[in-house]
C-alpha cells in the first residue's frame, strides 16, 4: 500500500525542519525521513559540539599564554569528562526533534530513503508517495580513492571519541583538520596534518593562513603541504600513512587516521529514477530552489547546487525560500547576501566579502589596511601570539570590500564588517562609532 503525502522530506536537520514545520503549519499532510538519528548534523555531530570542545583548546591556550604573567599552574583535558560534557548537548537532540515534530503532526520515517519515481520514495519495504519532496540530505566526506581509505574514521567519529590517541594523522587542510587538529594537540596528542596542495584553507586569506599555520606549528603541530596521500596500511594496532612529496614517497605512523578532506552533498537517494538532475556541487536547483529536471522536487542546504557556500546560516535562508514557495508557489527567490565563514582553530581564522585578489581583478581603487595586532591591548592584554587583520576598501565609494581576521576574537568582531558590507555602511561612519572600550569592536575604527 502507499502512503500518500502532500510534502515528503527526506532529512531532519535545519535545511529540512524548517520547511517540514512551514509545510505542516499551512495544512499539508507531511513525512519526514532520515536514516540516522532526527536533528541534522550542525546540532549532533558538527557546529555545536565541535565548538564546546574549541571551548577547552582555547582554555588551554589562554593558560599557557600566561603562565609566568600571573596564571601559575597549568591546566589540561581530561578528554573523556570533556566529552561526557559534550554530549549534554547533542544526547537530547533526536528525542527533542522527534517529540518536536510528533507535536506538529509531521509523520516521522527512519531509515534510508531511495527514489522509486519521480514522485515516489522507498524506505525499508514502505512506498510514500508525495505531491512534493524536498532533499535535504546534507553533505557526507569526499571519498578519496586511494587502497585503504576505509581505515579512516570521519569527522562525526571523531566527535564521538572515548578516548584521545597519542598519534593523529588528518589527511586533507581543511576546516575539520585544523580545527580538530587543534584541539586534539591542546589535549596532548602529537598530530600531523597531510595537505596535497600548496595552499591550506584556500578560500580563506593566505597571508593570515601563514600566521595560522605557524602558530599551528608552535603548538607542536606538524602541517605538510604538497604532500598527495597515496594509501593507508595497516599494522597491528596502528596505520602507516603513505604520501608522496617532490617524487619521494614518506610515511607517518598513527594510531588514528581522520578524514578532514571535504565533503560533497549526500545523495546516494537514486535521483536517477527520480529524474532529479544533480552536479558536483548538488541537486541542480532554480532560483526558487525547485529542481530544474523534476518540478515535484526542491532541494536546500549542502545537497542543493547554489550560489551559497555549504554553511548554516545559508541553509536556514534556503529552507525558508523552499517552505515559501511550497506553501505559496514559487515567488521567493533565493538571495545570498555576504555571510561570514570561521574556522574555529585557536586563534581563530575568519573571512567575509572580497578576496584580497577579487578586490584587485574588481576595477575598483581599492586600499588594502594589513597588520600586526599582537602589540594592540586587546591582544597583548592576554599575550596573544597571532592576531592580524587585512581589511579591504572601496576608496572611492567609502566602503568595505572584504575583511580577514586571524584572533581570539576574530569570530565575533568578523561578524561587524559582516554588517558593514551588507548595509554599506561608510567607512568613516565606522570610525565613528563609539564602541564601548575597551573591546575588541573598538579597534575597528584603527582597521578602517
């Protein structure tokens, strides 16, 4: 028998409850589907707990820093307290979800969803078929396609550690394997990060990446760039890690080999028999979020094909462009006003806005503010060894461009020229502006 629905989701984290939620509260009769626990990744095992364990690394560091300036004994990470602690945040999660959209009336389905047709989908041995379907399935690690990738664990293993190994190997430079990378060294791991090209975090600015890399390095972190991993072994309890650099083959020993080279969208959902076109980047979309080969499908967040970069808040503005225009119909285009993008290392590394190279090829007289902020109070007040800004102008017109932070407070202060450039706001009136002092939003008007 199938079970007929005005609006099936397939995934439960933000991109898809917002519109399964919309859906339900105009009427529809709605089913959602996930194969793993209900509540999306960013709350269980991506943005929320990751940050409570940046929490502890930065602890560690702020402790270091001023040993010798008042601060006299050292503190460390009892990783599995750390990680019980962790898990108070993200345990509650899929019960809360579920008890959620039980209270809403939103039929719940656990387990893998495949399409059957274009308007059909299969879970186990039940057949739902919708009047529309929204993908919302998220991202999941690139696969690498080397011998013995599968001796990696990913990302949302990591989270789930019991206990921390002595040796770290992270393959790829990205967000996952700075960040963890950090936090696994204040911890008392000895890690190694292998990246294949020249350039780590390349959509963030370099000339700050180089700061990041060498604090990275000062905390006994050992980054190799241009090493082009090749196969993983594995001995006893352990693995080799095998790379190649400049013709010559190296190897490193770990106990522990994660996965922190990317992620793609998650569509192993057979979009073929769905006539659900997809590229590299997702589910190949229109404006209004719809499918442009099957026009019963929308798609939102990392599993849809955007202009967006695969980040939270740009789910959250896609959800509720879908939820619009499946109530409504289509009449609300997507928009991607300038988000900003943090990686959660210690200092932190943050971006928003033009490229240093993208103001340059622009046509526009820009002027690019770079220095040094660890002289500044607000950092030497804590003995900060990285902190710097690259801030880009539009001379003529008075306004932000783009704005690069590497800090301790890089995080919040990014999203100040966030604001900025959003609303165009003048580069003198910044300068203007009495933050309160002294904090960090005070040293804008010295960056403008």
């Amino acid at each position: 028998m199938v079970k007929e629905y005005d609006l099936l989701v397939i995934g439960t984290g933000t991109a898809g409850s917002i519109p399964a939620a919309k859906c339900k509260e105009a009427g529809w009769n709605v089913a959602i589907i996930d194969d793993r626990p209900f509540g999306g990744t960013c709350a269980q095992r991506g943005c929320d707990p990751k940050k409570v364990l940046v929490g502890a690394a930065e602890l560690i560091d702020w402790n270091k820093r001023m040993n010798g300036k008042g601060i006299e004994e050292d503190t460390k990470i009892d990783w599995q307290e750390l990680m019980n602690f962790k898990r108070t945040f993200s345990e509650s999660v899929p019960e809360d979800t579920e008890k959620k959209f039980t209270e809403l009336g939103i039929d719940r389905y656990h387990g893998k969803a495949f399409f059957e047709s274009e308007t059909e989908v299969r879970v186990g041995p039940e057949i739902l078929k919708g009047k529309k379907i929204l993908i919302a399935t998220g991202a999941e690690p690139v696969k690498m396609g080397f011998d013995g990738e599968e001796y990696m664990i990913t990302s949302d293993e990591f989270l789930e550690l019991d206990q921390l190994p002595k040796h770290i190997v992270f393959v790829g430079g990205g967000f996952i394997s700075f960040e963890f990378a950090h936090i696994a060294a204040r911890a008392g791991s000895v890690v190694h990060i292998l990246h294949r090209s020249d350039q780590a975090l390349k959509h963030f600015d370099q000339d700050l990446v180089h700061l990041l890399i060498k604090r990275s390095k000062e905390i006994g972190i050992q980054v190799h760039l241009e090493v082009g991993v090749n196969g993983i072994e594995k001995e006893g309890s352990s693995f080799v890690v095998k790379g190649e650099k400049d013709d010559r083959e190296s190897q490193w020993l770990a106990d522990l080999v994660v996965h922190g080279a990317g992620r793609a969208p998650a569509l192993d959902i057979d979009l073929e028999k769905g006539n659900v076109e997809r590229n590299k980047q997702g589910v190949c979309v229109n404006e209004y979020m719809q499918s442009i080969s099957n026009p019963h499908v929308y798609a939102a967040g990392d599993a849809s094909s955007t202009d967006g970069p695969p980040l939270t808040p740009i789910a959250v503005k896609e959800a509720h462009t879908a939820a619009a225009n499946l109530v409504h119909g289509n009449h609300k285009k997507a928009e991607y006003p300038v988000v900003p993008s943090v990686v959660f290392t210690v200092p932190k590394l943050a971006s928003v806005g033009m490229s240093e190279d993208e103001a340059k090829d622009s046509g526009k007289k820009v002027v690019i503010n770079y220095e040094d902020m660890t002289k500044w109070f607000t950092y030497r007040q804590t003995n900060e060894c990285a902190a710097a800004f690259k801030v880009i102008l539009d001379e003529e017109k008075d306004v932000v461009l783009g704005a690069h932070l590497v800090g301790g407070e890089a995080d919040e202060l990014i999203n100040y020229f966030a604001l900025a450039i959003r609303f165009q706001i003048p580069a003198t009136e910044l300068k203007k502006m009495p933050f309160a002092y002294p904090t960090s939003a005070s040293d804008i008007s010295y960056m403008v």
